[in-house]
C-alpha cells in the first residue's frame, strides 16, 4: 500500500481531519518520507488526498511522546535507584520506590507482576507508531534502544528485582533506622 495515499479512489473529500481506516500502520520509513523528504508544499496544496494535517500533527505528537517515555522513566528509574544518594530527595525517593513496588506487586495481581503504568502507555505509543515488537520489560527495551545490546530477559528481570530490592533497603536504611540512631541535639 502506498504511505502517501491512504484513502481509497473516489473517497468524498469531507474534513481534513478525517484518517482513514485504511491506512497502513506508521513505520519509520513513512514517519520519515512524510515529515522530512516529502516537500511540505506538496503536503499542504496537493490535489490527491495525501497526508492530512491531523495525520501530521499525530505523528508529532506520537514522536514526543516516545521520547518524553524514555527520557522521563529512564529518569524515573534513575531516581529509583540512587535519589537515596542525596538527602533532600531521600524522602521522596522513598515514596517513588513504595508506589514502585505497589505498581509492580499489587497491580501485578491483576496486570501481571512487574506491571507499570508508565510502561503500559509507552507500548500503546510505540504500538500506535508501528513498532512491530518490543522487548519482555522496559529496562530490555532501554538497554536494546539506547546501547543496541540484547540481553535475555531472564537476566534483565534477575538484575532489575535485585537492583529494585537494594535501592528499596537503602533507602529504608537512610530513611527510616539511620534517623533514629542520630540522637537529636
């Protein structure tokens, strides 16, 4: 099918913003020729119903999203395991690991363990941008799009639970046991 045509022969016109059912998913290839190699004039007063302006702007938005998932739950993640290190943000690192941890084990009944909302809504970006696949955890995905290195996933959910268990008692640690051993002056 071709990625710049996505409405059948004879199709009314009607509104601009109306997408077609039957275009094919977004694939970095069509993301690419329509954003960047495609003449955006051509775009804007083209006679053959191409490419609509909701269709642009979704893909945009779609784009950001992707990358605002990974900067913000690899910080999240970050934050996770050494926000214990500085002690303004021990408290809340505390708070980030509990809701963690609930996410994981509590919401895990009902989603599957290991379950996080954040994940979840990067998968239906990525779902919605075309990626065919992705890994078994995030931290498998992060690792795979950010160094182009696999792992298996038994290692990466091995790691992932120890590294998650560590920071969890560290922060217990400095946050709770250690504030009662230094005697207030």
């Amino acid at each position: 099918m071709n990625y710049l045509n996505c409405f059948p022969e004879g199709e009314p016109q009607g509104s601009p913003f109306l997408v077609s059912k039957k275009c094919p998913p977004l694939t970095q290839w069509s993301i690419y020729y329509n954003l960047i190699k495609r003449p955006l004039l051509h775009n804007l007063i083209s006679f053959e119903r191409t490419v609509s302006f909701a269709w642009i702007f979704m893909l945009i938005m779609l784009r950001f999203l992707d990358i605002f998932f990974v900067i913000f739950h690899s910080a999240f993640i970050l934050f996770n395991l050494f926000g214990w290190i500085c002690q303004r943000t021990r408290k809340l690192n505390l708070i980030t690991l509990a809701l963690t941890g609930l996410s994981w084990f509590v919401l895990g009944i009902f989603y599957g363990i290991g379950y996080c909302p954040l994940t979840d809504w990067h998968w239906q970006v990525l779902d919605k941008l075309g990626a065919q696949s992705w890994s078994h955890s995030y931290i498998q995905y992060l690792i795979d799009r950010l160094f182009g290195i696999y792992i298996p996933a038994e290692v990466v959910d091995t790691v992932t639970l120890i590294a998650y268990f560590a920071a969890l008692l560290i922060s217990v640690y400095v946050n709770v046991l250690k504030r009662r051993r230094i005697p207030k002056k």
